[in-house]
C-alpha cells in the first residue's frame, strides 16, 4: 500500500479528516479491495485494543510507576558495575593463562628461524621471499 493512502486510513481512525478527505478514503475503500481489507484490519486491531484499555490504574499512577523505574536504574546501574568487575577478577586470571599456554605452545611448535615474539603471537616472518610466496599462492589459488 501507499504511503499516502496509509496515512489516510491511520488519520481516519481518529477523526482527523476534512470532509474531502473523507469523500476520498470513501472513494478508496470502494475501488481498491486491497485498501478495503487493510482498512477492516485496522478497525478490528483498534476494537480490540479498545476494549482491552484497562481505565482504574488509580491516582498518580504515572509518578509511581516514574518512580520506581528511577528507583531500579540507579539500583541496576551499580549493581552492574561490581557484577563486571567480579567477573573481570575471576576471568582475568584465567584469560593470562590462557595466553601463556598458547604463547608456549606457539614458541615450541615454531621454526628455529623466527624470532620469539613472532612465535610467541604466531606470527609469520616478514621477508621479501615470505611476501613473494603469498603473492604467488593468491594469484595462484585465489579466495
């Protein structure tokens, strides 16, 4: 459906249309079937939101319900800061041995050729022929 069309048929529901206006939403919902069953859905969707509003939430309810939710995120907002640094204190540890270990690993499972910290974070060794033979594999075998 059109925009405009839709527009048209949402400014109907609440009474906010001039009497052209009406005359062409009528004009509309006679020729076009497709706006006609968009109108009807929206009719029902609006009756039944209707009866479903619910009118006795008592005096001041919106300034209790500000309340609250002020009361719950100032709550929330600390709450959150010690759960993430409990959580950083006891993972923390667990992540640098993590790293050791793959370090380790990487250093041990290296060539003799490549400097310790190139082995430790696994990288590859930086030369020209290195650079060379990636350039040909990439020609060669492209991703």
């Amino acid at each position: 459906m059109k925009r405009p069309e839709q527009h048209l048929l949402l400014r109907s529901l609440s009474n906010e249309l001039s009497e052209r206006e009406v005359e062409e939403l009528n004009r509309l919902l006679r020729d076009d079937a497709e706006i006609q069953a968009e109108y009807d859905n929206l009719v029902k969707t609006e009756n039944i939101l209707a009866d479903a509003r619910y009118e006795s939430f008592g005096p001041s309810f919106a300034d209790r319900v500000m309340e609250r939710l002020g009361k719950k995120e100032e709550s929330w907002q600390f709450s959150l800061s010690d759960a993430l640094a409990s959580l950083f204190t006891r993972i923390a540890p667990i992540a640098v041995a993590v790293a050791l270990v793959l370090g380790i690993y990487n250093i041990t499972a290296s060539n003799s050729t490549e400097s310790p910290i190139e082995a430790a974070l696994g990288l590859h060794p930086v030369t020209v022929d290195a650079a060379y033979e990636t350039a040909l594999t990439d020609m060669i075998l492209p991703q």
